[in-house]
C-alpha cells in the first residue's frame, strides 16, 4: 500500500510541475541541461550495476557511492528549472522529501544489506566513496569493468526511466510552443 501512495504522490508532484510550469527558452535549454546530465549518471550507473551479486565499484561507483541517486536529485531540480513559472514551488517540498525521506530510507536499508552481502569490501568502499558528491580519485580498489547495455536494459530496465523523462520533456516543451 506505501508503494500506491509513493506513485500517487510522484505522479501528482510531476502533474503540478506541469500545470505551474511556465518554461521559458533559458528554462528549457538549462534544466534540460540538468535532466541531461542527471539521466547520464542513472544510464552509466544502471549499466554497471550488479545488483545483491557483487560489490560495484566500477563506472561511476568508483567515484561515488550512489550515482543513481544522484542522477535521481538532478532530475527533480531540473524539471523544476525546465518548468520555470510556479512549478518552483515544488522543487523545495521536493528536495525535502529527497533528503529527509527519501536518502535516510534508502540508506537505512540498502546499508545494512549492502554491509550483510559484502562486509568488510561495503565498510572499506562506502567510508572512501561519498553518496551523492563524485570524488576526483576513484576507489582505489575499484574494478575496472565495461559499461553493458544487458544491465542497463534487462538487469536494471533504465530505458523506462529514459522514456519518462523524454515524456516529461516533451511535455514542457508543448508548455511552451502552446500556452
């Protein structure tokens, strides 16, 4: 029943970006810019991502732990920045649910079982990688494995997070073409 009122509150957060949005063409052209590099960190993260079977330090995760997250944190800032006019005001309820709903629930969870899967590897990558701030020196024990389009497209279905935010996109642009 969470996971209802999770998708109802997201889909009703992305509805009133919309409806206040009054994009501009410096809005769209900078937060598109925004969204762009936000779903470039959550498609180079989601295709080096074994979930629960190995520890993943390569790609993105050598220099941060959580680059889907952040790629998720530039996302709702930059469709607020697309949307301009009112949609503003969702950007500050939604960076509050961000870091102090979403990141501590997320921790408390993916920590311990990321800990209780791989231990003294987790504890050692996690106290050198920072969540959401990339580090210039990658993990010095991370591994240097390719980026794979079976793991961003079967393992981690990314492409559905893509089609959203081409959707949303798309729509702010008809904001603007026709308001």
């Amino acid at each position: 029943m969470k996971r209802v009122w999770k998708s109802i509150a997201i889909a009703a957060g992305i509805l009133l970006v919309v409806v206040l949005s009054g994009p501009t063409p410096f809005s769209l052209v900078l937060g598109g810019a925004i969204v762009f590099l936000g779903e470039a960190f959550r498609v180079w993260a989601s295709g080096h991502l074994f979930r629960n079977r190995e520890l993943t330090t390569s790609g993105p995760y050598a220099h941060l732990r959580d680059p889907l997250y952040l790629g998720r944190l530039l996302l709702i800032v930059g469709f607020c920045v697309m949307g301009w006019g009112y949609s503003w005001v969702i950007l500050l309820p939604g960076l509050a649910v961000f870091f102090f709903n979403y990141m501590p629930r997320k921790y408390r969870k993916e920590m311990a079982r990321l800990e209780s899967l791989f231990g003294e590897e987790y504890k050692r990558y996690s106290s050198y990688a920072s969540s959401l701030v990339p580090r210039l020196k990658p993990y010095p024990y991370a591994k240097q494995k390719p980026w794979r389009f079976d793991l961003f497209w079967s393992e981690n279905r990314e492409q559905y997070f893509v089609i959203g935010e081409i959707a949303l996109s798309l729509v702010l642009l008809g904001r603007y073409w026709y308001r």
